[in-house]
C-alpha cells in the first residue's frame, strides 16, 4: 500500500523494514498506533461497526432461542404428541449434538468461504429445523428438526465470536465480543416469556424470524478484513476495513500491521501436528480450550435447563415464573459485563466471576446438605429454601459476569490466524461436547444428591480461579496482532 503524501520518509522507512526478531518494537509501534488513532477510530467506526455486530448478533439470539425452546414446551409437546419422558429428553439433547456437528465444521467452512458465507450456510438449516418442528406429527420430525438447528448453532457459537474480534477496533472488541452471550441470553429469556402464551407450534415458527432477518442482513455488511487478507484479496481486505473505520480515517497503520503479522506467520493454509508443541500454538490452544471447558464444567446449562426442578426442590411453587426472572436476571447481568469488559479487563472479570460462582454454590451445596436434617414445614427449612434460591440466583449472576461471555472473546482474540479454524472448531467441539455431558447427567445428579451436585460445581468453579490466575492473559486494549505475537 503507498503512502500519503503527508507520511514522512522517516516513518516510510520504518515500516519497511523487515518484521523483527525482537517484540519491543512491535509492541511499542501497536501502542503508538493505537494512542494517535483511538479517539478517531471510536467516533469514526462506531456506527458501522455497532451495525455489523447488530446484524450479526441475530445468531446467537437465534441460539438462545434454541436452548429456551424445550423449557416451557414440555408439557405440550409430550401431551399433544404422546411422547414419554424419555423421548422428549432426546428431543431436547439433540441440539447439543448437531451442535457438536456444526462445531467440527465450523471452523473449516469459516477458513474457506469467510465469516459471512458461515452464517449464511448456518442460518438455511436453522430455518428447515424450525419448520419441521411446527409441522410435527411424531418424534421423528421433532429429532430431525432439533439436530438441524443443532447445527446451525454449532456454527454460529464459533463464527459469531470470531467475526466480531476480527472487525472490532481495540478499544471496543471486548463490549462489542460480549453482545455475543447478551444475545444468546436475550434468546433465551423470549423463548421462556414468549412459551408462556403461544403454542408450541406457533413458537416453533416465531423461531424462524431471527435467521430469517439474519440471512439479508449478512449482504449489507463487510466480510471480515482479516479473513480477506489472509486468502490474499488485498484491495477487499483494504475495501472493507476502510468502510468498518470510516472513510475519513486513515487506515495505513492497521493495514500494515495485519500485513507484517500475517506475513511473519506461516504460509501454508494446514499446520504439522507436531508443530503444535510449540510455545506459540500449544499455549493459546490450552487457553481457549481450557475456558470453554471449565465454562460448561461449572454445570451453568444444568442449573439453567433444569432451574423449574431446582426451584422445585427448594420449595418454590411457581418454578415457571422464577425460570423467566433467572431469564431476565441473566440478560441484565450480562449487560453489565459488556459495559464493564474494556474498563475492568477480561482476566479480572474472569477471576471475580469464577470466585463469586464458587462462593455462590458452596452456599447452595450447604443449604442442600443441612436441608436433609430439617423438619419440613418448619421455618427453618423455609430459611434454608430461600437461602438456596438465592444462591442459585447469584451462581448466575456471577456466571453471567464473565464466564458467560469472556471465554468466547478470548478465545476469538488468542487463537493465531493460520490454525484458528482448526484450533476453533476444536475449542467449540470441547465446549458443546461437555455442555451436552453436562444437561444429561445434571437431572440424575440432582436426583442423587442435591448437596453433592453442587459441591461438585463448586470445586470446578474454584479450579477456574486457579487456571486464570496462572495461565490466562490481559487482552484488554491490545490489537489481534499484538495479542497472537505475545505468545511468541
């Protein structure tokens, strides 16, 4: 790219030199860059860019959507369908693993016909999935229509994520990352309000309407300039980059640093396995995997999936109502996180949420345990009903925090671009792979053991306060670029 006539020689020169050895000087030209040009890039990219991610967020409320769906439909579709308890279990889990499908191809669809083209392919099925349920006659369409949706959700966790990351200015990736997960948790709490009046089947259709706003949506937005740049369509890569920061802004800095950064990468579009073992790859690769592991681990979906038994069990008699206000407590908590990531950081966001879901279920887990040598009906157990209500209420709180949406970012800002649709798939197969684990041992673990079930949550929950502090960085105001180098 030539330079403006206003560049000085001496700059000129600088930048072509070749990318050097040592990351001093990497880091200290990332950190000028972004101190000339922050107040302009945020006036100037904020819209276009809040508009690509608006339009993009359609996934994940399709995704919420998704997982809410089997919540206040239950009763309906066992009775009018006949099917048994069982049955409806498997229609509920086969999300997970048309998930688990979508997510081994999510990556590599991704790499070869870009971001947009992904959420375009996730979105048809999602749209044939949700038509075969409304039109359901048995459980057989029911199946086919859940594992449809499965995997188009399996695609949208990992793109939606990454596209943002790759779009996002510095200084705004984190707030823009965590509209990803307030997405999903708005989904979810339309499928538990809106399942409180509409029929099972007329749900079903109203599920459409985010894939199906979705899918024109994607022809008025950029592709992502990373992705262009990496497959070597220079003049699109510079297009849309220059219409994401504005057309007033001078795009030369950015442009040059994605260029020296995919240039000091290698060139072949597939990594050796043994190449893994380095520093560079093996560590991000732990990290990514790590968070999203520990994230289904803390057994979040079976306390979400199963919140109307749990509140049950504690003694709530209207367990639908407390579901919608766990719903909406999520989304406002949520929200928080995403005014609170690029001002608090991502590792201390992650730190208090993991401590405060450790702290929440050793409350949860005591209150269950002491429960058993209670006299029902006494004002004890009263006590101790509301005190674990209110301990599953903070677990989600907390969850909601960090846990819910940070191990998303972070995975999308670590992950080096030439192995980010292996790495990726691989991250949202671990994820999804656990979360399906997860929903399906949660209802027998509950029936087993109240008190241990969270215990054993809580010690999970403890362990991801260890795992952050030791191996997750601060990526909090620093470029793709800057983070994927450090690991170097």
């Amino acid at each position: 790219m030539s330079f403006r006539d206003g560049d000085s020689e001496e700059g000129s020169g600088n930048l072509r030199k070749p990318f050097l050895h040592t990351g001093s000087w990497y880091r200290m030209g990332s950190r000028q860059s972004s101190m000339m040009g922050s107040s302009q890039v945020m006036r100037d990219s904020s819209v276009s860019v809040v508009a690509c991610v608006l339009i993009v967020a359609l996934g994940p409320i399709q995704f919420g959507f998704t997982s809410g769906y089997s919540s206040p439909t239950q009763s309906a579709i066992t009775a009018d369908l006949g099917l048994s308890v069982s049955e409806f279990s498997l229609f509920g889990s086969l999300s997970n693993v048309g998930a688990m499908v979508g997510a081994i191809a999510s990556g590599q669809i991704s790499e070869y016909i870009g971001r947009k083209g992904s959420l375009m392919i996730a979105a048809i099925p999602n749209v044939i999935g949700w038509l075969t349920i409304s039109f359901a006659k048995d459980s057989s369409f029911l199946y086919m229509g859940r594992l449809l949706e499965g995997f188009g959700v399996g695609i949208i966790s990992y793109v939606v994520p990454v596209y943002i990351a790759e779009i996002a200015p510095q200084n705004l990736r984190g707030a823009l990352g965590s509209v990803n997960q307030l997405s999903v948790t708005i989904g979810i709490l339309l499928a538990y309000l809106l399942g409180l009046f509409v029929q099972w089947r007329y749900l079903a259709v109203l599920g459409i309407l985010p894939c199906t706003i979705l899918i024109p949506g994607l022809f008025f937005i950029p592709e992502s300039p990373r992705w262009l740049a990496k497959m070597g369509m220079t003049e699109d890569f510079e297009a849309s980059l220059q219409v994401l920061r504005g057309f007033d802004t001078d795009i030369s800095i950015e442009v040059n640093e994605i260029k020296r950064s995919l240039a000091s990468t290698t060139r072949r579009t597939t990594i050796r396995f043994a190449e893994l073992k380095q520093r560079r790859y093996w560590l991000p690769l732990m990290i990514g995997i790590g968070l999203l592991v520990l994230q289904q681990l803390s057994g979040i979906n079976g306390v979400l999936f199963y919140s109307s038994t749990i509140f049950e069990t504690a003694g709530i008699t209207s367990s639908n109502a407390a579901t919608c206000c766990l719903g909406a407590v999520q989304v406002l908590a949520t929200g928080v996180t995403t005014w609170l990531v690029d001002r608090a950081g991502r590792r201390l966001l992650l730190i208090i949420s993991s401590a405060g879901m450790t702290i929440s279920l050793l409350v949860v887990s005591i209150a269950f345990y002491v429960k058993e040598y209670a006299v029902v009906d006494s004002g004890f157990y009263s006590v101790l009903s509301i005190i674990s209500v209110v301990g599953v209420v903070a677990m989600v709180i907390a969850f909601s925090l960090g846990m819910g949406a940070i191990p998303w970012i972070i995975m999308s800002e670590i992950l080096p671009i030439n192995i980010k649709g292996l790495a990726g798939s691989v991250a949202t197969l671990a994820n999804w792979s656990v979360s399906w684990v997860v929903t399906m041992t949660a209802n027998l673990l509950l029936e087993w053991n109240s008190g241990g079930t969270f215990t054993i949550y809580m010690v999970v929950s403890a362990f991801t306060v260890v795992f952050v502090n030791i191996f997750v960085p601060e990526t909090k105001g620093r470029t793709l670029e800057e983070i994927q180098f450090s690991f170097r």
